[in-house]
C-alpha cells in the first residue's frame, strides 16, 4: 500500500514542504501520480519515518466500525 506524501508528512510530524524538498532532492523516493500527486510505498515510508524517530504506524480506521450496532450496508 502506499502512501501520499501529504499523509508521510503527517505521519512524520513535518511540513509537507519538508517532504516536498526531498522527495525533489531525491532524498524520498517517490513515485509521481498522473495527478501530479506524489505516491511513497511502505518501505520507503519506514525509513523515512525512522529518520524522523517515528514509528510507521497507521492511524485507526473511525470508531463505529467496532460499534455492536453496526452492520455493513447500513448506509453510514
């Protein structure tokens, strides 16, 4: 899975221009999308992340889809 650069740089707790400057230097291997948008697989993003002193680690998906309640297809 991969990773946009403006979700590394959230993930890094940096500016997304800080991941933009690398990812421009080559610093960041990253790989450009038709959108213009930037793509770092997971690899990548671990030693990023490790340069930092982060730890890749995934935000949790929204709370409701461990409500009891909740089914799929109940149109939330």
């Amino acid at each position: 899975m991969a990773t946009t650069a403006g979700e590394l740089s959230r993930l890094a707790g940096v500016s997304s221009a800080a991941i933009s400057y690398r990812i421009r230097t080559g610093s960041i291997r990253a790989e450009r999308q038709a959108d213009g948008s930037y793509q770092v697989d997971d690899d990548e993003v671990a030693r990023v992340l490790a340069s930092y002193g982060r730890k890749p680690e995934r935000p949790m998906p929204p709370a409701y889809f461990g409500h009891p309640f909740w089914e799929p297809g109940d149109g939330w």
